[in-house]
C-alpha cells in the first residue's frame, strides 16, 4: 500500500509536535512495509527530493525562507491559491498513492481537492481544536468532557476578543474589527468542517478530540471516524553521563527537579508553573522546574525555574528519566501530548490539568501522577510536592500501571493493527463504490 502525508511543515522545520509526531509515524509505517511518502514545504535553498530512513520527503520550494527550528507563523501562506496550487502541482508530478492523508487541519483543502479530482481516499487527521475554534477560548480552562466550542460568528468574534485580550495582545479594538474577525473564523472553520465530512475517513490523536469532534459534528458515525493516538518517540536518549552534566550546568539535582516540555506560551500554562514553583521551594528549597521550549517564560527571575531553548529529542529523553514528574499544565485542550508519551513509557509521573487528552488518555490520577484544575498555580504547587513525596513502593506502583497504560494505549504493534484497519478499510470501502 502507497501512503502520501500532507502537511506544510516536516522536520526539521517544524513548530510543534504535529510535525514530529508526522515523522515518527512515517518511521514506523515504513518499517511495516508499506510505501511512505510526505508532501510538504521548503524553506531555503536544500534539495526538493530527499529519503530519510525507508521513506520519501517530497517537497515544494515556498516564497519565504526560515531556519530549522525557527518559530513561524505562515499561516496566511498556507491558507493562500499560491500555497494550495503549488502543492497540487507538485503532487501531480508523483505516482498515484491509495490513499493521501492529511495530517492536520493546514492540510485539509489541499488533500480535499485532491481526493475529489482523483479519485483516492482520503483521511483527515485531527490534531488539534483548529476546526472547532481556531482561539479555542470557548473550550479552555475546561475539562474536554465539557469543553463547548463557540457557534456562529458572533461566538467566533467573542472568542477572538477574549483571546486577545487575556493574553494581552492588543488592546480593546473597534467593534467592526471584532465582527470582522469573527467573521473570517467562522468562514474558515464553516470551510475546514465541510472538507471534513467529505473525508472517507477521520483519525483523531485522542479519545479527547474524538469526543469533541463527534459532539461538534454529529453526522460523523463511528464507522467513520477512529481514535489512533500518536506513536512514541523512536530515539535513543542521550547517555546518562551527558545528561549530567547538562544538570550540572545548569544546577539542577536529578529527581530533584521537574520537567516542563513545549511552547512557554499562555495556552500551555508555563506562568502558572513558574508560579507553582516558587509556592513549592517555600517547603522544597532545593525543587526547581526546568522549562524547555521555544519562547522566553515570564517572571522566572527568583522562582527556581530554569528556562531553556529546545534541546534534541535524545537529551529530552533523557532529562524526562532523570526528572521527578513531567508537568502539562495547559489552559487549552491539547491534543496529545507527545512528551506525555514518553513520560508513560518510562514510568514518570505526570502532573496534568483538566484541560484536552492528558487526564483522559494518559493519566491515572492518583497512581500515575496527579490532574488539577485548570488555571490553578496552588493546586498545581500542591500535587508537585505530593508526587516529591511519593515513597520508593508509590514510584514502582506509578511504572507498573505506566507500562500497563502504554501497552494497552500506545504499543507500536497496537497502533500499526489499528493504522492497517483504518487504511484498509477505506481503500476497500473506495473501490466498492467505485465498482
């Protein structure tokens, strides 16, 4: 079977797990057997064609260029005929795949054209809220089991202002740029959510987002929408003598410390981390947060964090088995966290939110970590130092139900049954009404 996987970014220009998570997926697919491809952008003078690991990047050369790693927002470029037709023409210079997938929501319209003008089934890969609210303030700071997405354009343009404004954007702005605003979301997500239903089929990352899409789209009938979670990262960790010496520099103690992984933004909660850190070194002087990411976390100054760049995928790894608990202490509903995935393979405690998949696809409360409420810095201080006081027989009992929760969720061999069910039948699905 031919699989091509749409998607503007691929490593390493990549900013956020979508990307990465796309790369461990194309590894694993590849190694099953099965012929992989990847469409998707360039951003400075390398090659168009270039196979990595048993599988194939195809790329289309874009108007701006950008470092590896560089932050991005080309979301406009995305969203224009240039972005769309420039894939499209690309694409027509390859072999027929039997089925394309988009891999997230930046790709829908492209892969939907595409399925329609050929012919090949297509799926929509769902990892994020983009179609469901593109500022998600209408669902943050809420358990996905009873997050409701915004409605209309008047409820895309309230959940545009109180977005700008609770992250202190901009300041109060004219009442028809409001409408305006709203408007242009809702149009995209009116756009985002018919290519959606013309999809053969619809993989969410999450039991999370399944929920939350079905809810939002009641048409989607469990024949054609699955829940196959994000595979875990196939990297070597960096060896321990490095790792400590990483903590040296930066004065960090191992198990002494936790870990917070991702973008150091609003959504994410990193300022209630830094604010739960400091609450924790009142009574754990020598606890501190190592924050790793892009972007600068505010107020760190005295609070015990340590902010960071973005390291490697095999220093990450191998920081999370040195850290007392791997901390996600988001506002928005997040997809999966992929770190998160790690973290239950290795037996490390996870201190969540109630906010998207973590509480309700990764942790045990109580036994392999700790959910909080969202947007609560005290609650968050305070099931930091119970995971510090976790005995030797409470952290063996947090690995035995990890590993049980990784094999029954995020086993490789379960995720490849699953991925070959879902392929297969859409192309048999495809050719039957084809005939």
């Amino acid at each position: 079977m031919k699989i091509l996987f749409v998607n503007p970014y691929y490593p390493p220009w990549a900013p956020g797990g979508a990307e990465h998570s796309l790369e461990q997926m194309c590894m694993r697919l590849s190694e099953r057997g099965w012929i992989v491809e990847v469409l998707a952008t360039v951003f400075d003078e390398r090659v168009l064609d270039e196979r990595r690991h048993n599988y194939w990047i195809r790329r289309v050369r874009a108007p701006f260029h950008i470092r590896p790693g560089q932050d991005i927002n080309a979301e406009d470029y995305f969203r224009t005929t240039h972005f769309r037709n420039s894939m499209l023409k690309r694409f027509h210079e390859l072999d027929l795949p039997d089925v394309i997938i988009a891999n997230n929501a930046q790709a829908y319209g492209v892969v939907g054209i595409l399925g329609r003008q050929l012919r090949v089934p297509t799926i929509g890969l769902v990892r994020d809220t983009q179609m469901l609210c593109e500022y998600g303030e209408c669902m943050d700071n809420h358990s996905a089991r009873f997050a409701i997405p915004c409605d209309g354009f008047l409820g895309a343009s309230f959940c545009s202002i109180k977005f700008q404004r609770v992250r202190g954007v901009i300041g109060w702005r004219p009442l028809p740029a409001w409408f305006w605003s709203g408007l242009r979301m809702h149009m995209r997500r009116k756009k985002l959510r018919s290519i959606v239903r013309q999809f053969d089929h619809i993989v969410t990352i999450s039991d999370a987002l399944n929920m939350l899409v079905r809810n939002t789209l009641p048409q989607l009938t469990p024949e054609n929408i699955s829940t196959i979670r994000n595979f875990s990262t196939q990297v070597k960790p960096t060896d321990k003598q490095e790792v400590m010496q990483f903590l040296n520099v930066h004065g960090l103690i191992a198990k002494k410390y936790f870990l917070f992984a991702g973008r150091k933004t609003y959504g994410k909660g990193a300022d209630l981390l830094v604010e739960a850190t400091a609450m924790v070194r009142n009574t754990h002087p020598e606890c501190q947060t190592l924050l790793l990411g892009r972007g600068t976390a505010s107020k760190t100054a005295g609070s015990g964090c340590i902010d960071v760049d973005s390291v490697s995928q095999s220093l990450l790894l191998g920081l999370l088995g040195q850290a007392a608990g791997l901390v996600i202490p988001g506002r928005w509903q997040e997809g999966l966290h992929r770190t998160m995935i790690d973290a239950i393979f290795a037996g490390v405690p996870v201190i969540c939110s109630e906010a998207g998949a973590p509480p309700i696809d990764g942790v045990v409360n109580g036994l392999t970590g700790d959910v909080v409420p969202c947007g609560n810095s005290e609650a968050l201080a305070s099931a930091m130092i119970r995971i510090l006081g976790w005995t030797s027989v409470q952290r063996e009992n947090c690995k035995k139900e990890s590993r049980r929760q990784f094999e029954k969720k995020f086993e490789t061999k379960l995720l490849l049954l699953k991925w070959n069910e879902v392929l297969s039948a859409v192309v048999e699905k495809r050719r039957a009404k084809e005939e």
